[in-house]
C-alpha cells in the first residue's frame, strides 16, 4: 500500500503516530479538538524513508505534493508563501515517533528574502521586528541547511553590538539589524559560492531535505543509541503558519509542564520570555521569568493556557509539556507531548492520575519505566554532612554526584573511559554536548533554565542537573570557574545536588534513599498483578534485610564463596586449600565451619519464614590464592637476598607450588562448581554442615527456615546424583544431633547447555532448577563473561552484529531457548518443578518479560533491583 506523503493537520489523528511523528499526530489531535493551533501539514516518516532509500533525492512528483498542501496552508492561513505585501512564514521542524527532543534541526522564519522582508516590516508599527526575524532565518538556514559555524553570525553580531555599545540583541534597531543581513548574506556567499536563496519555495525545498538528514546526524545517532531507539525509524517533517512571540510586548513565548516534572507536584511548571522566539527559551540562552509571572503579566493569557492545559492533560490522560506562543495577545498552543520526568515524578503522577480517576491502576503500572525506578533507589547526600556550598542554580533534574569539573564535553567523555567520574560545567548545554552529558555523573549550567537542554536531557536520562547558576563565572579558556573568590579549576573535585541546586566543594557523604508512599502504592499494585515471585541475590543478612524492605520474597541466590572472601577468613580458606593432607584440611574446614554457621544463622533470621537458596561454593579455588606472577616476583626477590629467613623461602616456594599446580588455562571451564564438591567433598560438607546446624539454632530461637540447598555448574545427572547423597548424609546427621527435622530441598543451577539440554533426566533428582544465566550465556556462546566486553563486544554491539549485550539482556533466541527447554523437559519428568533465575538478567526488563512468558517461578536480583523487577514483572502480566 502507498503511505501518503504529505498529511495536513486537520486530517491528523493520533493513531498515526508513527506515520506522522509524534508532534505532527499531536498537532493533527489538537486541531481536531478545536484548540488554536497554527495551521500546517505534515511530511510523514514514509517520506522520509523514501528519500534514503531513493538516495536522498526529492523527486518532481513529491515536490507537486509538497507544493499542493502548501497552497492548503495559503488557503487556510489566508496568506501566500512570498507575497511580497502579507508574506507567509513557516517553520519546519523535525519530529520523530518517539521523542528526541533537541537533537534533530528546525529552520524558521522560512519565506523571508529581500521583498518579503519589506512587506512584513511594512505590516507592523516596529519594522525591526521583521529585519530581526529575517536575520534568525539566515542564521538558521546558514547553519542547518547551509552547514556554516554558527559562531560566523555571532560574530557579527557581536561587532555590531560593540559599535553601538549594546548589552543585549533587543537594543539593536531595524537599521543595525540591515547592516547585520547584508553582512550575513556576504557571508553566506563567500562560504557557498551562491548568493542566499531568495527564491521560499526552494528554501522550503531545501529545509525539509536538511531536516530529513538530521535523523542522521551524530547527536541524534548517540541520542538513539543511549535510548534504545532504532535507526530506522526516520522523522516526520512539520511545516507550520509561523506565529511570532517576538512581535513586540504584547507577545510572548514559553514551555511548561501540566505538572512538575522533577517532583510530579500537581502544579503549572514552566517559564516563558516575552518579547522572544521559542528556540530562547529552549536553548537557554535568556534566562526565562517562571510561568506563575505570566499570571500578573498576562492574565487572560495565564487563565487561558491554564484551561488549555487541563484540557490536554484530560484528553491524552498524562502529564504533558505544551509549548505555547502570544503573538499580539492572542494565544497559540505550537505542541504537546508527553512530558520527560525523573523516576520520582513519572511514579507520583502515575499515582496521582489513578486517584484522580484519570487512569486505572493497569495504565499506571505501564507508565514508569522501570530501569529508571533506579533513580529514586539511588543514594542522596546525607543531611547531617557540613558542605561547602559553593552556589546554587535551578534544582533541575534531582538526585547527588561527586566528581572532577570539565569543561568540554569531549573531555568528559575521554575521561569517563578512563574510570573518572566527571561532572561537565557549561555556560549552557546545546545538542552538541550530549555525548560529554552521557559520560558525565551530572551537569551544571551557569545560563537557562528548569526547561533548557540540560535539564532535558539530563532529566530523561536520570542524572542530577543544576541550570542557571548564575553565581558561577565560567571561563573556558582558562578552564576553570570563579564563585566570588573562590577558583575552582579542571580536575577539581565538586559534588552537586540536583534536587536543591547547591553546588559543593569536595567530595561528600552519600546516604540510602527513603521511599515515598507513591512508590510503595505503585509497587503495592504491581504486586497485585504480577505472576513471578521477586527473590534476592544476597550473602549476609545487611544485603538480605535491605532486600526484604523493598519486598523480596526469599533469597534466590546466596554465593557462599563470598563468606570465605572477607579479609580474616582469607587466611583460613588458604590454609584450608594448601593443606598437604586430608587431617590438615579438615583442621583449617573445622576453623571455618563457626564462622560460615554464623552468616546462615544471620541470614536465616531475617529472612524468616521465606525460602533461602543457599548455593555451595562454585570458583575455581586459585581464586582465594595470591596472583602468581606476584608470587613469583617476591619468590625470586627473597631468594636472591642472601638474608632472607629461610622459613619464610621454603613457605613462598611451598606456595607458589600449589598456585602452579591449581593453574589452569580456562579457569571458567575448569575445577570449579560441583566438580570441586566431587573432588573434595570435604568442603561441601564444612559448609553443609554450617548451613544445617545454624538452620537448627534458627529454628530453636523460633525462626521458621526454608533452606533450598544448590549445587552449582551440573552438567550431568550423575554429578547431581552424587551431591545430593552427600547433602542428604550431613542433613540426617544434623538432624539426628539437633533432633529437629529440618525442612529442605535440593536443587541445581542450569549454568551449561547440557544440563538444559538433559534437564528431563536432571530433573528427576532435583527438587528445583535455578537458571544461572550469566554462565549459561558465557558457555552457550563461548564468550569469556570476564573479557568479551573490554575484548570485542562493544564493536559487535556498535556495528550490529549483535542487537545487546547478551550478559546484559538474555539473548532469547539463543540461551532463552535453552531456558525454555529446561523449564519444559524439567517440568514433563517432574511436574510442578520449581524454576527461577539468578544471572543477571534476573534483575533486567526485557528478560524478566521473557521469564514470565516461559513460565518460570521467579526471578533473582540484587537487593536494589528488586522495585524494578517486581514492577518489570507486573508490566510482563497486564
Ligand atoms: C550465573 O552463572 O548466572 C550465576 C548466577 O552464578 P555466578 O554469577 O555466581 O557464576
Ligand atoms: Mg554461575
């Protein structure tokens, strides 16, 4: 079916979305409702994708199109594209599906030329007005369309204002304004070669073309690229009527949020300009008077936009940002979306519209993202810390980071990859910044305000952003920033609160987040709907207390190794694995056995009444030895030093013997897993015995316990066979000495593509399988999951030949089929077996969906993914 090529507004609708963009399927809605919005059409996304793939060629038939809806537009707005008396001004602007929002180009203003500008100057008591709009449109032309550095105009301008002594562009008047087109137009000439185009509908022409190719400029691939958002999609190109908020006093120009999009506070948000086109406020180049002004300043104005706002936030049932023009008092709505928000709002406001009745409690679940539930889990400064306020901005985008000041966004960038945390400092950020946002821990701007770029961006992207910290004199130059007397320099360390806008000096304290009632509401209704149970990956009661708060239900995953990993038992676990004989060895397990006891009995306390998966010790054991290289080292220093304590050389030696002999090539694929339970059951049984007496004294202090004992790296039934008997030996034994029956059940991880492949087989001796997917993506692969990122996995993922990072979100295709095959051979030799995950993915979105689609039990996450996955688990079910 042909999509068509050009819509105009009043035939828009918002099912069109992706034909249409996401501001022209809103503009088209708007108009059908009846709001004042300036007429235009819209050149779909369809367009746009067959002018790359016809080679970025506009055919004559397209340009009848264009030309055919433009003589629409003069119908509709009364005026003609050109006409040198009452000339028609468009804008053109970009507008994707999905929200990109800055990173694409816009020309406007577009129709103006030697005659137009006469006409509109004509049309008005202030002719400057029209010279100044035609300026912005060389300006704009030159640089989207054109390709010239902006800072060539600057410049001039700059030139001009300094003859005339002038601080500010609006003390400029019409004749300034001439001087500065002429030499605008020379400009253009000497860089192009051609003089500027005079004739509108080739530079209408020409915008939508350059517009198109902004899709693929390099801020918007980074932009989709952090965003998940596919390249192709394409854009949708809007021309509008243009409306003009810099026609005098009596105009305006502004952004504002139906509600607050840092907090999600029900109340008016934003700001506005008089006098002043919107690319000033967006840009943040005049620091803007906040919206509530508009009230006193303009109060029909402020009454109508209020209504207006209800009236969309009812009509698309969310919170929306509406930008808004006055041209001569009369009131212009230019575009509503979708307002970006910080996790704390998007949950407040999700709330909110429910008990409001805007939205039921399904459509709530569905509007927070849940990777950025991490925000509102992230840490904040401690309020009792004494900082060293160095100034404030605008709180723009909430929440605590420390790091080293930059200036320029490539630094940030070279210095993030190289482990530096970094905060970039701007006068004001533009779209060109945003890989340096994307590398820095958060940003501050000494210009714009709660609605610039920044805040934006940084907002979306969930760091703490503070905007219009005026108190701060930067100089790029010199690289470093004045706050009265203090000099704070590049590589300086700062800390910066985005929720209260203070700047800090130094490095400062960091406490947990408090959870708001929304959030436990919100997380109180995913409950509700969801299927998977939510469990923890936790090895000591702090982590499993901190989990149980934000609602595990069990522990899915205890790495026992990591109680051997603390730096006093260190030494005992060495001995344990140095020891020459089976009585040495079991002398070092007996020192071990009361301290692992004490970690179960902890851990079985707090999380009484829930089940604990306790897996035995999995690495292979050089892990807990000294690096060998070091031994060796030390080993030929001592023995080269003629006084060298001759114990202290036969023990080196002894060691670095052992290290050799414990070497192995592929470590990962090596002795480790049950296949050191087999080779040395002693070990299993130390720790069994812990797990079993310490479940024992729980239960006498009245805790009730629920140990699922799991044994690690299965890849046979046999091997399963073997540790299961071992367990069942030391759990009678316990139990004969405790005389309690303690209640348990054994089971095994799926970490390799056999036990997934014979799970039937597996299963017939397993009371649960837990799906180890970090491994089970390494040995399904064959990528080392300690070196395939740093190695080649991030070209594979730059170039596409991987669509993620498989340790990241599971690959479905691949270990999600051996996970189905799993779940499905486990359950047909043993029905109702019980199945979880406890790799990573436990705790990722994507995957979570997949778990709950193939029917697991439950998922397995670190103790601060839990509200993520117990929301992404409840978007799974609705
Ligand atoms: C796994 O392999 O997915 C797993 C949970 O075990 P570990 O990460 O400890 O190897
Ligand atoms: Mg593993």
């Amino acid at each position: 079916m042909n999509r068509p090529f050009v819509i105009p507004f009043h035939e828009g609708r918002l099912k069109m979305k992706d034909l249409l963009g996401g501001k022209g399927a809103n503009l088209g809605e708007m108009t059908r409702a009846g709001l004042p919005v300036p007429p235009g059409f819209t050149i779909t996304t369809a367009a746009c994708l067959e002018y790359f793939e016809a080679g970025r060629i506009l055919t004559e038939e397209r340009k009848r199109e264009i030309a055919m809806a433009l003589s629409g537009l003069e119908q509709e707005a009364g005026k003609k594209l050109g006409d040198p008396r009452d000339p028609l001004l468009v804008s053109v602007r970009s507008g994707s599906v999905i929200s990109m929002p800055g990173m694409m180009d816009t020309v406007l203003n577009l129709g103006l030329n030697d005659e137009t500008v006469e006409g509109l100057a004509g049309l008005t008591d202030d002719p400057r007005f029209a010279y100044d709009c035609y300026r912005r449109f060389i300006q704009m032309f030159g640089d989207v369309v054109l390709g010239m550095a902006p800072y060539r105009f600057e410049e001039t301008i700059e030139v001009r204002k300094e003859e005339r002594g002038a601080t500010s562009d609006t003390e400029l008047s019409a004749e300034d304004w001439k001087w500065v087109i002429e030499r605008f137009k020379e400009e253009v000439e000497r860089e192009t070669g051609n003089p500027f185009p005079q004739d509108p509908v080739d530079q209408l022409h020409r915008a939508v073309l350059a517009v198109f190719d902004s899709w693929h400029n390099q801020r918007a691939r980074i932009y989709r690229k952090v965003h998940k958002i596919s390249d192709g999609l394409g854009t949708a190109v809007n021309v509008q009527m243009m409306v003009f908020g810099n026609a005098g006093d009596d105009s305006g120009t502004g952004v504002a949020f139906t509600r607050n999009p840092s907090t999600g506070e029900k109340a008016l948000y934003g700001e506005y300009l008089i006098n002043a086109q919107g690319e000033d406020v967006v840009a943040g180049i005049r620091t803007p008077e906040p919206i509530a002004a508009l009230a006193s300043r303009m109060p029909g104005i402020y009454e109508q936009f209020r209504s207006i706002c209800r009236r969309l936030e009812n009509h698309y049932r969310d919170m929306q940002d509406i930008e808004f023009t006055v041209e001569r008092g009369k009131l212009y709505i230019l575009q509503t979306r979708s307002g970006k928000r910080t996790a704390h709002a998007a949950v407040k406001v999700a709330v909110d519209l429910v008990n409001e009745e805007i939205i039921d409690r399904e459509t709530a679940l569905t509007r927070v993202d849940p990777e950025q539930l991490d925000q509102i889990l992230h840490r904040r400064i401690d309020p009792e810390a004494e900082l060293d306020v160095l100034a404030k901005g605008l709180p723009a985008s909430p929440g605590a980071a420390s790091g080293r000041v930059v200036f320029d966004a490539d630094i940030a960038e070279r210095l993030s990859h190289e482990g530096q945390k970094v905060i970039l400092i701007r006068p004001e950020t533009t779209p060109e910044d945003i890989h340096g946002i994307v590398a820095a821990r958060g940003v501050v701007t000494s210009r714009g305000g709660m609605t610039s770029h920044a805040a934006v961006v940084a907002r979306g992207m969930g760091k703490p952003c503070i905007c219009g910290c005026g108190e701060m004199e930067i100089n790029l130059k010199q690289k470093e920033f004045r706050v009265a007397e203090t000099v704070i320099r590049e590589g300086d360390e700062i800390s910066i609160d985005g929720g209260t806008g203070h700047v800090i000096s130094g490095s400062v304290p960091l406490i947990d987040p408090e959870l708001s009632e929304e959030f436990q509401l919100l997380l109180k209704w995913a409950d509700e709907y969801r299927r998977l149970a939510v469990r923890t990956n936790a090895d000591n009661p702090a982590d499993a207390a901190k989990a149980r708060e934000f609602g595990a239900e069990g522990i899915g995953l205890c790495r026992t190794e990591h109680m051997f990993m603390e730096a006093d038992r260190v030494p005992l676990v060495q001995a344990m694995i140095l020891a020459e004989t089976v009585e040495e060895r079991q002398k070092a397990l007996e020192k071990l056995l009361p301290l692992q006891k004490e970690d179960f009995r902890g851990i079985f306390r707090t999380m009484d009444d829930l089940p604990v998966t306790v897996r035995l010790l999995d690495p292979p054991l050089h892990e807990f030895l000294p690096d060998m290289e070091e031994l060796l080292t030390e080993w030929t220093r001592l023995s080269m030093n003629p006084d060298a304590d001759p114990q202290e050389l036969r023990e080196k030696e002894q060691l670095l013997r052992k290290v050799r002999s414990l070497h192995e090539m592929n470590p990962m694929l090596g002795h480790r897993g049950c296949r050191l339970g087999l080779i040395h059951p002693e070990i299993y049984v130390m720790q069994l015995k812990a797990l079993f007496q310490a479940a024992a004294e729980a239960m006498a202090e009245g805790v009730t316990v629920e140990p699922e004992i799991m044994i690690p790296l299965v890849g046979h039934v046999n091997e399963l066979k073997e540790m299961r008997k071992l367990v069942d030996e030391v759990a009678s034994e316990v139990q004969e000495e405790s005389g309690r029956a303690i209640p348990y059940t054994v089971g095994t991880m799926i970490e390799v593509p056999r036990a997934a492949l014979t799970a039937d087989e597996i299963a017939s001796v397993a009371d649960f399988f837990s799906f180890g997917t970090n491994d089970l993506t390494q040995t399904t692969f064959g990528y080392s999951r300690d070196d395939a990122e740093g190695k080649f996995l991030h070209h594979y993922i730059d170039h596409k030949v991987l669509p993620e990072n498989p340790f990241v979100t599971l690959d479905t295709d691949g270990v999600g089929k051996l996970v189905s095959m799993g779940v499905e051979l486990g359950r047909k030799s043993k029905s109702g077996l019980k199945t979880g995950i406890c790799g990573e993915h436990g705790g990722e979105k994507q995957s979570i969906r997949f778990c709950h689609q193939t029917g697991l039990d439950y998922v397995s996450c670190s103790p601060f993914r839990i509200p993520l996955a117990r929301l992404a688990a409840a978007q799974a079910a609705v």
